[in-house]
C-alpha cells in the first residue's frame, strides 16, 4: 500500500472543448486526406502499372460520399481499374480452365496504406496548434 505524499499535481484538460475544435476541422480533414489518397493513387498507378493511355490514371477521382454526408470516397472509375488492383485471369478455355493469369498491380490499397502511416502530421498540418490551453 502506498502513502499519499501531499495533494499531487493534476491538469483539467477540457476534453469537450477539445472535441469541439478538432470537429470544427474535421471537413477539411477529410478532404485532405482524400486528396492526398488520390495523389498516392495516381503515382502508384503510374508506377505500378505500365498505362500507356493514362485512362487509368485520370479516372481516379475523389469525391463525396453519397451514403455519408461526412466522408469522402477515391476510386478508379475506368472499366479496367479492378483488373489491374487485383489481378485477373487471362484466358479461360472452354471447359473452364484458366490459361494465365495476369498478376495485381494494386494502386489504390498502398496508397491508403501511405497516407494512413502519414496521418498524424496530416491531421498536424490542418489543424495547427490547438487554442484551447491546458491549466494544471
């Protein structure tokens, strides 16, 4: 059992003021993380995947959730961006047999993988330095 020496040191940290601020920011948080998605998206497709038309890369757009007014949604919207994310096989005969198989070049998945590894300073980045003070 340990004694009590004195009355402590302790800090009121303002949690619900805290909340409030941070969520004042949270749109162009989520903005610009969706943006930077995109941009890692567009590099890797380029370097993950030899796309000689540049469709690939011109049809990965962020937009707006339609499902949650909240969030933000990127995504390749050419016809063979899955083929190339996840992979594909490339001949079947007729009696089901695949032939070859054409190997993943995945763009979207590092580049969520990227900006999630970098989300602190993100977030840092946008919000700055918090106006609430902590009194201890």
């Amino acid at each position: 059992m340990s004694k009590s020496r004195g009355p402590g040191a302790s800090a009121n940290i303002p949690i619900e003021a805290i909340t409030t601020e941070v969520a004042a920011y949270s749109d162009e948080i989520v903005r610009v993380v969706a943006n930077e998605v995109l941009k890692e998206a567009r590099k890797n497709a380029g370097l993950a995947f030899v796309d000689r038309s540049g469709k690939l890369s011109r049809s990965i757009r962020a937009t707006k959730s339609k499902f949650n007014k909240d969030s933000m949604v990127v995504k390749a919207t050419a016809p063979h961006a899955h083929l190339v994310e996840h992979g594909h096989a490339v001949k079947v005969e007729k009696g089901g047999r695949v032939v070859g198989h054409a190997a993943a070049h995945p763009f979207l998945g590092p580049a969520v993988e990227s900006v999630r590894d970098r989300l602190p300073s993100i977030i840092n980045n946008v919000v700055g330095p918090l106006a609430i003070e902590v009194k201890s």
